[in-house]
C-alpha cells in the first residue's frame, strides 16, 4: 500500500472512528432525557399518591426502561467496533 492509499485509509478509520463516537453521545444523551421522563413519571405517580400501586410496573416506567436497555446494547454493540 503506497503513503496516499494509507493516508486515505487512516482517514477513512479516522472518520468512521469520530461517526461511532458520535453515535455513542447521541446515545449517551437519549438515555438521559429518558431516565428524566423516567424519573418524573415516577415523581407524577408518588405526588398522585397511588396507594398500592407499584409504580415500577406502570406501562410508562416499563416502556422507557426498555427503550434505555435497547440503547445501552446498541452503545456496547458500537464500543466494541
């Protein structure tokens, strides 16, 4: 391989290594608006003072617990990349 065609080679890997970071930030990101909504849904149940519920297993709180988990596997899943 000649210096330009290593050259062009690092640079592609260079630029695909500062895409998967990022990809990695959004993630990051995302993740932390939704243990935010995460959060205050539980805060919105407590201060409705449901007796007996269990706020863990409300259908919010399952579905953006899901969307973080399927995020944190994407950010492995681009870490090791």
């Amino acid at each position: 391989m000649t210096i330009d065609e290593q050259i062009i080679h690092a640079n592609h890997k260079l630029g695909r290594d500062e895409a998967i970071l990022d990809c990695m930030n959004a993630i990051e990101a995302e993740q932390d608006l939704l243990y935010q909504a995460m959060d205050a849904r539980r805060q919105e149940m407590r201060s409705e003072r449901v007796n007996g519920y269990d706020i863990d297993k409300d259908l919010v709180v399952v579905k953006l617990r899901a969307q973080i988990d399927v995020l944190y596997v994407m950010h492995k899943t681009l870490s090791k990349l």
